[in-house]
C-alpha cells in the first residue's frame, strides 16, 4: 500500500510537475519567439490529459489507503478516525481543484480554439476565444486570429476573382492548374470541340 502511495505521488511528480511543466514551459517560451508552436491542439489536450490522469490515480490510491486504514483501525481512538476523514477530504479538495484548474484554464479554452478551427476550415469568418488573455493559450488563440484574418482575405479575393469576366487561371511551382474561375471554365466549354482536334 505504502508503496502504491509512493508510486503515485512519484507519478505526479514526473507527469504533473514534471513533463506537463516542461511542455507548458516550453509553449510559453514559444509563443514569446513568434516563431509557431511544436505541439499541436490536440498534443496539448493530451498532455494535459495525461497530467490530470495521474492526479486522479494519485486520488484513488489515497482514497484506498484511507478507506482501508480505516477500516482496521475501526476500533482505534475517535481522534484517528478524524484524521485519517480529514487527510481524505483534504485529498478530495485538492483533486478537484487541480482538475477545475486544469478544464478551466487548458482544457476549455482549447476545446473552443478547436470549434473555432472547425468553422475556420467550412469557411466561416471564426470568432477566437481567450484573446484577451495573457498566457500561451491566449498566444497561441492570437495567432489562430491571424490565420482566420488570412483565411478570410484568401475567400475574399476568391470571391473577386470568380466574379471577373477575364479569364484567370493560376498555377502552382510545378505548374499544376489549381484555380481556374468561371469565365475560364465557359470559355474552355465553349471551345471542347476544337481543342480536342487539336
């Protein structure tokens, strides 16, 4: 049991305090440079997921061994079942609130970043949640802004460029096609018969 105890506490600390920190270290430190990020979203909700599952397999594992001391020393003085009520609770109590830390500060904010990426990806003009807030997930929530205010600027130009009667085609760097607007499209219908005995 001791030993189960010491494993999950050691299991915080390498997770929670330790990779967890050094990936929200590392985030942080990204997001001054201005240079992108190397973890994804979805990197990100793990991680943090990962940290929050150790603390509640650290919760379990106190709350067995509270249950259990308990129960064989159900016969001991009122003073140590107290303590033993009061050490558990106080488990509980930090528990929860590391996990409310963790769902309110990572865990929300990215889930709404990713719905905004979703509307982002249909085309829709995204309205990007925590910008006003002063930590890696508000730089990282910045930089998603840019991209939809680029994003926007690439369907308005689209748009333009549909609406033109001269014929416009544009060409990658290995020469694909991979525009071609309406008035192309009429004009190339229109002469099918010729190209083809060419």
């Amino acid at each position: 049991e001791g030993f189960l105890y010491k494993d999950a506490i050691a299991k915080v600390k390498e997770e929670f305090l330790g990779n967890y920190e050094q990936v929200r270290q590392k985030i942080y430190a990204e997001s001054q440079g201005g240079k992108g990020y190397s973890i994804s979203a979805p990197e990100w909700v793990a991680a943090a997921t990962k940290a929050i599952d150790v603390i509640i397999e650290l919760q379990k594992v106190n709350s067995k061994y509270a249950d259990q001391s308990l129960t064989k020393n159900m016969s001991s003085a009122r003073g140590k079942m107290v303590f033993y009520g009061i050490t558990l609770v106080i488990a509980l109590l930090t528990t929860a609130y590391a996990l409310y830390i963790i769902i309110l500060q990572v865990v929300n904010p990215i889930n709404r970043m990713a719905d905004a990426m979703g509307e982002m990806a249909k085309g829709s003009k995204a309205q990007i949640p925590s910008l006003e807030v002063k930590n890696e997930i508000g730089n990282i929530a910045r930089a998603l802004q840019k991209i939809n205010d680029m994003g926007q600027e690439s369907l308005r130009v689209k748009i333009a460029l549909d609406s033109v009667s001269s014929n416009v085609m544009i060409a990658d760097a290995k020469n694909d096609i991979i525009y071609m607007n309406p008035a192309v499209t009429r004009m190339l219908k229109t002469a099918e018969s010729d190209i083809r005995k060419e």
